[in-house]
C-alpha cells in the first residue's frame, strides 16, 4: 500500500505540529493498515503580532506550491491565530487560494487549514458552548474568541497566557494545562479546548483532562488530524487523544 503524504505549512519557529500531528498518526497505525509520511514547508515568523502574522500569511501560497510539487494528498496550514486575526470566516479564503495553486500545479492535494479544522471537529463534536485555553496576548485571543463565536460556538470562559514570543509557546509544560484548566469555567460547556493554538503542546494532558473533567476535550492540533483523515476519507478512531478521535 503506497503511503499517504501529510503536508503541514508551518511557521518557521513552530516545533509542535510536526511532532503532533505525527504522534497521532503513527498511534493510528497500530489500528489501521494506512501508513503515513510527513512533509513540511516553511514560513518565517518569531513574534506571534498582528504584523508577523500578516507578514507570514504573504508566504502561504509559496508553501501550498511547494507541497503540491510533492503531491502530498492533503495540505494544511499549521497556525490557527495567523488566519483568525486576518477577519471572520477568513479559513475559506485561503483554502480557495491553496486549491487553486494546487490546481495550477497540476497536484490533487486535499486543502485545508488549522482554523478551519478546529471550527469543522466542534461542529462534529456537536459543541453550541466552549471553554478554551490559548498563549496568545488578550486581543489576539479577543479576536479567536470572536472568530469562533461567528461560526456559531460561544465561548463561556478562555484563558490566554499572552506569550509572544514562538519558540517559548512551543517549550511550554503540557501537563501545566491540567493545573490551568482548575481556573477555566468549565460548567455547562460542551467541549474544553485545552489548546486553541498549535504551538502549545496539549497531546499528552488531553485525555487526562477529559477524563479528570467528565467533558469532551480536545486541540486545534487533534482537529487538524481529525480533518485531514476526514478529507482521505478514513476512519478516525484512535483512543487516546479525546473524544474526537475516540
């Protein structure tokens, strides 16, 4: 069986995705007979700001050309905030722009993004009421929150970190989120988003923090592999990331 490719855009200080994203897929490996490879292309950014961010996003469609040269089978940017800050519902702009480079380049890739997975695995999920945990500085958060809330989810309670700089959104202690999440409004909600963001790790606190809390949880970074197996058009369940891949 000839392996599915797994292409990520990835902002060039961002070191989780590609550890991630793999871990749940060679997990589900042990279960299924599909067989994955992981492939990147990169965009720089250091400082999660409004105009990094919007400096980073200019190099998007580079990257979507370069993976489609690789023909990966599906593509996905991996920085949620970078497209929530650009304006609402703005994922299906740029997954527009992907298919038609990829259309250009003569490639069959599946497009997506991060954004939009985390909209597409709450929908799934059933979720009308959330709380979230997130690095991002407070009016980065204010516009996720309102991002989220214009695809129809209301955000009861968040809590944002306000880190800045990349590289230490990516070293931070997954298992500090089980602490964090005592301070989260976490009564009456549907799904916690233990990580909106997916440079803060969240992998190995998450079906602790499901089982601790007695309500689904789950990640932008386990919607996006939610989404990309939604989009191959293969079963999910894989225990032990929460309930979207149960």
């Amino acid at each position: 069986m000839k392996p599915i490719r797994i292409g990520q855009i990835v902002p060039s200080s961002n070191t989780t995705m590609e550890t991630e994203i793999p871990a749940m897929l060679r997990a589900r490996e042990a279960l299924h007979p599909e067989r994955f490879t992981f492939h990147s292309s990169r965009m720089r950014m250091h400082k999660v700001t409004p105009e990094e961010l919007a400096a980073m996003n200019q190099q998007g469609l580079r990257c979507a050309a370069e993976l489609a040269d690789a023909r990966v089978d599906v593509m996905s940017t991996a920085c949620l905030v970078a497209i929530m800050a650009q304006g609402l519902g703005y994922h299906r702009q740029v997954e527009a722009d992907f298919a038609r480079v990829v259309a250009e380049n003569g490639a069959q890739s599946k497009v997506m993004t991060s954004a939009g997975a985390l909209i597409h695995g709450l929908k799934i999920l059933g979720a009308k009421k959330i709380a979230l945990m997130a690095p991002y500085m407070k009016p980065l958060t204010d516009k996720v929150v309102a991002y989220i809330e214009h695809e129809g989810i209301e955000v009861q309670d968040r809590i944002c970190f306000e880190i800045p700089d990349n590289l230490a959104v990516g070293a931070r202690d997954p298992m500090r989120l089980l602490d964090d999440m005592q301070r989260l409004n976490t009564a009456n909600v549907d799904v916690v988003v233990l990580s909106a963001c997916v440079q803060m790790q969240s992998l190995p606190a998450i079906q602790i923090a499901q089982d601790r809390l007695g309500t689904r949880v789950t990640s932008t970074s386990v919607c996006t592999t939610r989404n990309m197996l939604d989009l191959l058009g293969l079963p999910a369940a894989t225990p032990g990331f929460g309930a979207l891949l149960a």
